[in-house]
C-alpha cells in the first residue's frame, strides 16, 4: 500500500484526491448501507457514554468513530494534526478524546500514508502519544503493527507495566505484534472487534 500510493499519488493533496472516494459514501453506497459506523464503533461509543472509555487512538482517516460517538448524544474532541495538539486541554478534563495518529482524510497535509511518514511522528504528536501510553490503558484492535514503527517504538518504550495490554486479534499475529505483545506481557484477546468491543459494552 505504501510504495504503490507514494508512486501514484507523491504529494499528499494528490493522495487524498486519491483516498477520497474510499471514505465518502456515493448514493449507491448510503442504499447498500456501506460506509457507516460498524459494530465495533457503535460498541466503543457506548462504552464512551458510560464512561468506561474516554480516549480514542485510531489510525484511521476517517470520521466513523466519531459519527457513532455523536450518534450516543457525546461531542468528542478530535486532534488530528499537531497543530491540534497544541490547544489541547488537559486530557482528564476531557468527556471523550479521539486522536487520528496519522490523520483525517479531510486534511491531506495531516495525512500520514507512506512508509517515509510513518517511521517518526512530528514531537507534539508524539508527547501526546507517549502521555496518553504512561496515562491510559490500552485495548488495541486492527493493528498489525508491521507499518508503523513510530507507533511500535512508542508502546514499547512508554507503555507501563502498571496496566495490562490487551490486543483484540481474530486470525494470526504478524510477527511484529508477537514481539511487542511478549514484551508488554500483553493478553491477547482471539476475536474480532465487533465481537471484542460489543461483549465488553455489553458487560
């Protein structure tokens, strides 16, 4: 995905033109019910409005967490850019935070897609990112780990042993999430993240 996107598309405005299609549902999709909030969002909005989850990290460009969330009657905050970051207040004073990491598809210059911008994050993005690791614990589903190594860095230097890592997983673990799982000591959870995220909510 990487290599074949920075050939097709090398400037990130031409990327985005490029993704665009992908994220914004066309009449045919809204009829087919395509490109809406799945299982697994509506379940982790849910656990945003009893209050079992407060904080978001999504590598994903687009906004269907967020859709769910405001679906549930809560106004998130949403960082997608460093420049987000900034103005952030404190992020125990917040009700609901989603962070993009790698940006939202409606901001091309925020948008993290190839191998070059995913080996390190911009310094405010990743201050967040190592407090929100030494702050919160983590249920990760929907990540390889094999792409981003900025990412990978992060939980293994600054994700403490206070807190248990779970990793929502259905099929077979990449060799990266193996080693980062082992090194946190981590529990690996063997189902999907609708299943994983709906009986959690459910409970």
């Amino acid at each position: 995905y990487e290599p074949l996107l920075e050939k097709l598309a090398p400037t990130p405005l031409e990327r985005q033109r490029l993704l665009r299609d992908y994220f914004e549902p066309s009449v045919e999709d809204v009829e087919a019910e395509r490109k809406k909030p799945t299982a697994a969002h509506r379940a982790i909005a849910r656990l945003v409005r009893s209050g079992s989850v407060k904080l978001i990290v999504t590598l994903n460009f687009d906004r269907l967490i967020e859709q769910a969330i405001r679906a549930e009657g809560i106004e998130p905050t949403v960082v997608a850019s460093p420049s987000d970051v900034e103005g952030l207040a404190p992020l125990h004073t917040l009700d609901c935070c989603v962070v993009h990491l790698h940006g939202d598809y409606l901001n091309p210059t925020s948008m993290l897609n190839t191998t070059t911008e995913l080996e390190v994050y911009n310094p405010s993005t990743l201050k967040l990112l190592h407090r929100i690791l030494e702050d919160y614990g983590l249920i990760i589903a929907g990540w390889s780990s094999v792409y981003d190594p900025a990412l990978r860095d992060a939980i293994a230097g600054h994700y403490p042993s206070r807190f248990t890592l779970a990793w929502i997983e259905p099929g077979a673990s990449s060799e990266q999430s193996v080693e980062l799982r082992t090194l946190k000591k981590g529990l690996l959870v063997p189902t999907d993240a609708d299943a994983g995220f709906g009986r959690l909510a459910d409970a």
